[in-house]
C-alpha cells in the first residue's frame, strides 16, 4: 500500500486541473463532487497507507518513493520523490482529513457563490500544494509545496476580488510571508552550498557530521530557516497578515489555520530538528518568538470584536504554542498541539461560518447573542471546541497537548521557569477570550434574528470534527492520567525525545493543575465580565490607561502603523523622489523623439487630394528615374 | 496627351474636371495600347483597349456617383473643401 503514496498529492492536483479546465462548464453538483471527492479519495489514501505504515513499519520507520528525476543539469538532480516517516505521515493524514472536512461544509457553504468551481480549484491546489510540503524529500521539492501554498493563500483570501479591501488583504498576505520566504530561500542556499546536497535526510545528516554544535553555519541556518517559519506561520513580528486575511471566504480560513498554510512553518523547524540542535541560539529564539507571540496573540484577541479576527488571533497564539515547544525541544508535543489545533480550530472556524451565514455574514460579536436556542449545533460544536482551545481539563484534547508542552516548558533541559509562568499565563488568556466570545455570541439577548438554517453538509462536518476535539487528546496523557504514549512514541521514530532538565518544586501534577485553575480563572472572570456585569467591561475600557491599553492591543500593538511608517512609507517616499532619474530619461527621451517623428510627418497630411495626387506623381517619376538610368 | 490630364489632374479644383482628366489619361494609354498594337502587328493592342474601355465606364459611374455625395456633404464641387483628414 505505500506504493500508492504518491497518490496523496496527486488526486487533489488532478482534482484542480479538472476544475480549473472544465469547472466553468460543469453544474454544481459535479463540481462539488470532483472538489471533495478529490480531497476525500486523497484523505482515503493517507488513511490506508497510515494502516499499512502502522501494521508493518519499513526499514528505519521511514519510506521514499521516488517516481522521476525533475531536472539533471551538472551533477544537480533533483527528484520528485515522496518521503514518508512519522512525522510526515501524521502530518498528512491531519492535513488531508481535516481539509476532506472543511471541503465537505464548503460544497454546502458557498453554494450561492458565483465562483463555485473556481473556489474549489483554488481549495484543491492548496491541498497538494501542502502536501507535496509534507512529503517532498528533497528541499526544492519542499519549496515548491511552500511558495504553491503561498500562492493559494493569496488567490483564496483575495477570492471576492471585487471589493478593493479583500485585495488588499491578499496582497499584504503575500508580501508579508515573502520577506519570509526571503529568509527561508537564503537559509536554503546556504546549506546547499556548504552541505552540497538538496536530499533533506541526507542534508541533516552531513550537517551533523560536518558542522560543530553552536557553530556560525549552524545558528545563521537555523536563524534563516526561522525567519521562513515565522513569516509563513504568522509569529512575531511577522504576524499581521493573519488578522486580515479574514477577508477570504470562513472555510478558506479554516484551511489556513487548521490545515495547510500557518502550520507548514511548525513542519519545516521540526523537519529540520538536526540543525537546530546543533545551533542552540537559534533553537532559543523559536522558544521565545512562540513565548512573546502567544502573549502578545492573547492580549490582542481579547479587544477585536469581529468574531473570526478572534479566531484568527487565537491561531497565531496556539501556533505560538507550537514554536514554544519546538524551542524546548518538545518536538512531538509540537506536533500533538498541532494535531489537536487541527481539529479544534477547523471546528471553530467552520461553526463560526454557521452563525455568520444564518445573520446575513453579520461579523461583529456585539450584534450577536442568544444564538444557543436559534443554532443549537453550531452551539454545542462551538463551545467544545472553544473549551478545548481553552483548555478544559480532562475530556479536552486541547487540555492533554497543551498541558504537555506547558510541562515541557518547565521540565525539558532548555525549559526554564519564566517560559513556564508566562505558557500558563497566555491559558488565562486563551481561557479569557474564548469565553468572551462565546459568552456574547451564544448567550444574553438575541439581537439579531437567524435566517438560514445550516443544511446536513454544514452539521456533520462540525459535528465529526466536535468529536475529534474531544478524543483526539487521548493518545498521549501524563502519568497520573492513564499514562498513554503512544503518540510520542510513534512520533520518536522519527524526531528525538525532549531532554530531561533538572526539575525543583512542581511536579506534572502540579503543572496541570495550574493549567486547570488559569483555565477557571479566566473562565468565571469573563463569565462576570462579559456576560453578568457589562457595564464593568465598559468601566475598565473608560479609563484612560484602559483605553490606550484597548486601543493599542486591538490596532495589534501598532505592528501595522509601525511597519507602515517604517517600509512602506520611505519606499513611497524613494519612489516620489527618484522619479526622474537617468533610466527614466531614456524611455522619456524615446519617447520624445517618436513625437518629434510625428510632428514633423504630420505636416504632410494635409487632406487635399490634389496633394497627394501629385505625391504619386511625383514618387513615380522618381522610382521610374531610378530604374531607367541607375 | 497623358501629361495633358496629368496637369488637369494636379492643376483643376472642379471635380467633374478632375474626372474629365482622369478620363483623359485613360485614352491616352488607351491610344498607347492601340498605336503599339498596329505598330507590331498584333490584335492584343485593341483588346486592351476594349478592356480600358469597360473599365474606365465603370469607374466613371463610381466616380459620379461619389461626386453627387460630395456635392451633397459640401454643397460644392471643389476638391480642396474636403479637407477633414488633414493631420
């Protein structure tokens, strides 16, 4: 069965190429089939070669497909070749599972929409895109996925093209994750130069066999590669892009966050785990990247009052998360928050996009409320995958993967103390903000009346992936609860365990217990705030200090302002300035000259035939002159 | 007798007598045609002829025609007022 590997990328690129070829022909209902079968054929896939993978491991946990040589120029092969091992298996089982989900709710979701089959080709392209990052065994392979992943987030985002701001969203997407890039493919260069090879197993290993641990090579590859991460993963200081970006249509946003795109940056780090325990600088600065990121996230998420920007805020949090624990050197807790993050913010996004669509794409939280009764699914769904974004001890998984990398936080040899109160600190906060949110939207007095009612496509997606919120943790709990590892251990097949660090005063125990009790904190003071005594939210925003505070953390701590001020507008400043350099006399001067052409010949036209009778004349005789005695 | 139609051609603003001209300088390559032929003895000369002949009436009848348009766009019949071309 793994054999049909290469199966996983291909279906969804066949799926794209038929919609984008056909899909302006074809109905709806083909079109809905081609654009999820695509993703769930895809999903089928992964899940069988999962099973096989499972039952009869290959040599060394790790197989490679390798189907054709891409290029053969002077010793420089690049392959298109599959790689599978654990990490890239769980990657892609998520990936495709959750995107079949999010496809699923979409054929339901846009169904008004003029751009159906366009939508699902974008959706289609995206998915093998971040596939072929998943799988791809070579860097330029790795590449292609990333910048075709890159792309998609661009086409999707700016998908209703006809409001200017849904454009401008798009393209500042695209440019911010391109300074990344920028780094990403300097980092990528780097290497080759030095290591000679683009084979990314090959890579890892001549880089630990030729560069000394905290060598120069060593931190500025694992700095660049960074900066790659950060722009596509959306953490500081690159994060601006994510809050806009909720221009797109809601499934669009939902693949961004819980699937493809934000999550490729937490891939790469782990994918190249080698070299950044060789450069332990850099690996220290994943750990506080993700640390300020998911505070700075947290704090922010609490002013917005457009429902999916808090959404969008939060992934940038979790995410945060993530780089956290891949800067302790946690990698599979990484990868356990991803999985769960997977699910629980899909859900999120997609029972948002029921409550938007009933209220006529109504996006303000304030205008919400009491919506329990009227979208009891998208209740239920919403408030178990808020919980687990949140926290809630025991049945959430969300509690089991982050209560893991809080730990490992402490616990891991490169952990430390302050990494660890401030982990529990943004739980407050995630547990603050979740409950804001569902507090106004769900409960208090309906203000706006429901129009539409979501459809079975719409349910059980959410419904499926509500469960999955909740069983997904059960694969790895700590000791005092069952003691399950099966997910580390699958995942230690292919990424190192973390280092044990010298531990005093808590204990696991007592690590969760304070994640229980932020949890709670936040939970029955947001609960007072924003549900009991409205006028003390009000109250705290009235004060001047409050004030700033709200304004500042609602404007993202200024990071668009500052940027603006310091890019944008000295570049706008430059173009002012330099527009009458030398170049540009050139092509003015040509210009000129072809003018001066045309003043000159235009006399000549003076709309008298006689004029031109006697031209002919006048050119015959002299063409006859010439032929008779020349 | 052609330079003589070639001058009306350039010289006269009336268009009946550019007309006239141009007729003028149809018989004269018709009369070349004609004069060629007897000087060498071959029928193809008249042929010709015959041809310019059919030709020239037809390009008259064109010819006429867009005089009578003019006539009515202008209200004259001097070439030089239709001038809207000019560059």
């Amino acid at each position: 069965m793994l054999k049909g590997l290469w199966l996983i990328p291909t279906l969804p690129l066949a799926g794209f190429l038929v919609l984008a070829i056909l899909g302006p022909r074809l109905a709806r209902k083909p079109v809905a089939i081609v654009g999820v079968g695509s993703i769930g054929l895809s999903a089928l896939a992964s899940l069988l070669i999962a099973a096989s993978f499972l039952a009869s491991p290959p040599a060394g946990y790790a197989y490679t497909q390798t189907l054709w040589t891409w290029i053969d120029v002077g010793g420089f092969q690049p392959r298109i070749a599959f790689y599978l091992d654990a990490l890239s298996l769980l990657m892609t089982l998520v990936v495709t599972f959750v995107s079949f989900l999010i496809h699923w709710y979409s054929a339901e979701f846009m169904l008004d929409d003029e751009g159906y089959s366009r939508f699902f080709a974008y959706m289609n392209l995206f998915v093998a895109s971040m596939v072929t990052l998943l799988l791809g065994n070579n860097l330029l392979l790795f590449f292609l996925g990333w910048e075709g992943v890159g792309l998609c987030s661009y086409l999707l985002i700016g998908f209703w093209y006809t409001d200017p701001i849904n454009g401008l969203a798009a393209r500042k997407a695209f440019i911010v994750t391109r300074v990344g890039d920028t780094a990403l493919i300097v980092g990528l260069f780097l290497m080759y130069t030095h290591l000679h090879t683009i084979d990314i197993q090959e890579l890892m290993r001549r880089a630990s066999q030729h560069w000394a641990g905290g060598s120069g090579l060593a931190v500025a590859a694992g700095l660049l590669l960074l900066g790659g991460a950060v722009g596509k993963s959306v953490q500081l200081p690159l994060q601006t892009w994510l809050p806009d970006a909720m221009a797109g249509p809601t499934p669009t946003s939902a693949l961004i966050h819980a699937a493809t795109m934000v999550t490729a940056g937490v891939y790469l780090i782990a994918r190249t785990h080698v070299l950044y325990s060789l450069a332990p600088v850099a690996q220290e600065a994943v750990a506080i990247v993700g640390i300020a990121t998911l505070i700075l996230a947290g704090l922010s998420a609490l002013t917005q009052w457009d429902i999916k920007r808090v959404l969008a805020y939060s992934t940038i949090s979790q995410i945060g998360y993530m780089f956290l624990a891949l800067g302790v050197g946690a990698w599979s807790a990484a990868l356990f928050h991803f999985m769960t993050h997977a699910f629980f913010k899909a859900l999120l996004f997609l029972s948002a996009g029921i409550v938007t669509n009933a209220l006529h794409n109504e996006h303000n939280m304030f205008k919400m409320g009491g919506l329990r009764k009227e979208l009891p699914v998208a209740f239920w769904t919403f408030l178990i995958g808020g919980c687990s974004l949140a926290g809630l001890p025991l049945i959430t998984a969300g509690f089991y993967s982050k209560g893991l990398i809080i730990w490992q936080a402490r616990a891991a040899a490169s952990g430390s103390t302050a990494l660890w109160v401030l982990s529990i600190v943004g739980v407050l906060l995630t547990s603050l903000y979740t409950f804001r949110l569902i507090f106004l939207v769900f409960f208090g007095d309906a203000k706006s009346r429901v129009s539409r009612k979501p459809g079975y496509a719409m349910k059980v997606p959410v419904i499926v992936l509500g469960v999955l919120s909740i069983l997904g943790g059960f694969v790895d709990t700590p000791w005092f609860l069952g003691n399950v590892h099966r997910f580390s251990d699958f995942l230690q097949t292919s990424l190192p365990p973390p280092v044990e660090g010298q531990i005093h005063g808590v204990s696991e125990l007592g690590s969760e217990g304070l994640v229980g009790l932020a949890f709670a904190i936040g939970l029955c003071f947001s609960y007072l705030v924003f549900l009991r005594r409205r006028n003390l939210a009000e109250a705290l925003t009235a004060r001047p200090l409050g004030k700033a505070l709200h304004q500042f953390w609602f404007a993202d701590w200024g990071m668009d302002w500052l940027y603006d001020k310091l890019f944008v507008q000295p570049v706008l400043w430059f173009a002012r300035v330099d527009k009458q350099d030398f170049i540009d006399l050139l092509y003015t001067g040509i210009a000129r000259l072809s003018e001066l052409f045309y003043r000159a010949v235009r006399t000549t036209e003076t709309g008298r035939v006689r004029w031109y009778a006697a031209g002919i004349v006048f050119g015959s005789v002299v063409f006859a002159a010439i032929v008779l005695f020349l | 007798m052609f330079a003589l139609g070639l001058i009306g051609l350039l010289v006269r603003r009336n268009l009946i007598f550019i007309l006239m001209s141009i007729e003028v300088m149809l018989n004269a390559a018709g009369l070349a045609f004609v004069v060629a032929g007897s000087r060498w003895m071959q029928p193809d000369g008249q042929v010709m002829f015959i041809f310019i002949l059919a030709m020239a009436a037809a390009e008259v009848a064109v010819g006429l025609a867009l005089v009578l348009q003019f006539y009515h766009l202008h209200k004259s019949l001097d070439a030089d007022a239709a001038s809207e071309m000019r560059g």
